[in-house]
C-alpha cells in the first residue's frame, strides 16, 4: 500500500490444491503464466512484461498452458512469490484465474524497497462482457479508465490477493490502506464511515509475518470480502465491507490513474491484450 512506514486465502469449487501451500516456498506444481484456462489452444506466448527502472515495457516471454489437472503456478519476478494460476476463496460462487502480478515498492532514502506481491484473480466469465475492447494493445489497455471501470462494476467475481514479503505490524499495514483509500472517497457517508471502520478492526493490533496472505475479493461491486491468512488460504471469511465507496475507492489504488503498483496495472493490462486478439 502507499506509505508503508518501519516494515521489519474465502470457498470456491477449483482443480484440487495441495494442502497449506506456503507462498514463499518453491511449490510441486508447474510454473505457468496466469492466463491459465482462459484459452481453448493450448499455448500461446506472451512477450511484454513491466520494468519498473524505465517505467516501459520490455520483452520477456510466458506461455499459457492448458490445466493438467494438478496445481500450477506462476512466479511474480521481482519477490519470487509464486501465485496459483487457478483459485477457490471463501464465499465466492466459482474458482477464479489469475489475470496478473505486480509488486508495490515503498522508497526509503532513495533505496526501493520491496513490500508486498500482489496478484489479480477474475471470474474467467467477465472477460466476455468486454468485447468492446476487442484488439487493443496492452499499452492502450493501460491507459483506458472506461475499460477498467467497466470491469470493476461488472457483477462478477474478481479477487486481489497480497502477499507480504517483508514483517508489518497490522497498524502500519492500516495506516498506509488508509491513507490510500480516504482521499478517494470525496464525501464519505455514515455508511461508508462504518464500512472504514470495520476494515480498520480486521488489521489493528495484528501482526502481519513475511509470507501472510490478504485476500480482497469483490463478489459485487457493492461489496467487498477481507480474508487474512498466515498459513495457506483462508476457510472464512473476517469481514464484509458493504460500501461501494471504498471498494470502488480501493479498486482505484490498485487499477487508477495512479496506481500503488504499476507493474500490477501492466501485468493485467498485458493479459487482458492477450485474452481480448
């Protein structure tokens, strides 16, 4: 998130899983790019990647490949973390498929440092609600806020999932979600109020290990589910935010203008230009 300061998975029906997967462990399954199951073909090469020291594509290949029914993953290049290609969450009606990594660096006397991996999970249904788009590069994806917009108030599921590569403390995480989320929202309502709050509760006096897992999964755009895990992914859900205001507001972080982690933005950006040929 923005800010971090001193800084020292909810359930869906998918392919089976190996039990308590650690994502900073190297994992049995096979290393994929994550459009995996988004294509009938059985491969497909993808050659933009973000570099974030000259803020512009470059090249790097992956290949899409068909599920083999074991778990499969993909490796987000800058933290090693090593997301799953295909997802169950709590409370969510399908499994979702990872549509892109990133990572969000926070700079510290002129040395980035490394905070968190982030990967964007969608309900592989909604990409045929964007036909309209049909044929932009990954650059023009980037850059279009209607298309994103859209995306986001689509009414099915999507779920981003952060993994900590370093220790925070829950408060620290908070303070820096929060100081992201707020200016968003212009006036917010007692509803939106009481949404911050709860949102607050699930992260103060929490610590949060290298290696923890926070899911935020949108069912709809009105509501937002927050699931925290320390070892795997989540049985349960902790909390229910039921405000559009802050999950559109924290959709934006990640997906607006100014996004905390512009490799994230490209990375989805370049597989949805991959999905939309």
């Amino acid at each position: 998130m923005v800010g971090l300061g001193s800084i020292s998975t909810p359930m869906c029906t998918t392919s089976p899983l190996p039990s308590k997967p650690n994502p900073r462990n190297n994992f049995p399954g096979k290393l994929s790019h994550p459009l995996l199951g988004f294509h009938k073909v059985h491969s497909l090469s993808l050659s933009a990647h973000f570099s974030p020291q000259k803020n512009k594509l470059t090249q790097t290949h992956f290949t899409l490949k068909a599920s083999s029914g074991t778990a499969d993953y993909t490796e987000e290049p800058a933290t090693k973390v090593k997301f799953r290609t295909s997802l169950s969450v709590p409370d969510c009606s399908t499994s979702l498929s990872l549509l892109g990594t990133g990572y969000r660096e926070k700079v510290f006397a002129i040395i980035g440092v490394k905070v968190y991996a982030a990967g964007l999970y969608v309900n592989p249904s909604i990409l045929s609600k964007l036909d309209a788009w049909k044929g932009r590069s990954a650059a023009q994806i980037q850059d279009d806020m209607p298309l994103f917009k859209s995306f986001f108030e689509d009414p099915m599921e999507k779920s981003l999932q952060i993994v900590l590569v370093r220790d925070v403390d829950g408060k620290t995480f908070w303070d820096a979600l929060d100081e992201a989320i707020s200016p968003r929202i212009k006036a917010p309502t007692p509803v939106d109020e009481s949404a911050l709050s709860t949102f607050r509760g699930i992260f103060q006096g929490r610590p949060l290990n290298k290696g923890t897992s926070i899911f935020l999964t949108w069912p709809h755009p009105s509501k937002m589910l927050v699931a925290v895990s320390s070892d795997g992914l989540p049985t349960s859900t902790d909390a229910t935010i039921e405000s559009p205001n802050v999950g559109s507001a924290l959709f934006d972080v990640f997906f607006g203008d100014a996004p905390v982690s512009p490799s994230l933005k490209t990375s989805v950006a370049s597989g949805l230009a991959t999905i939309l040929k």
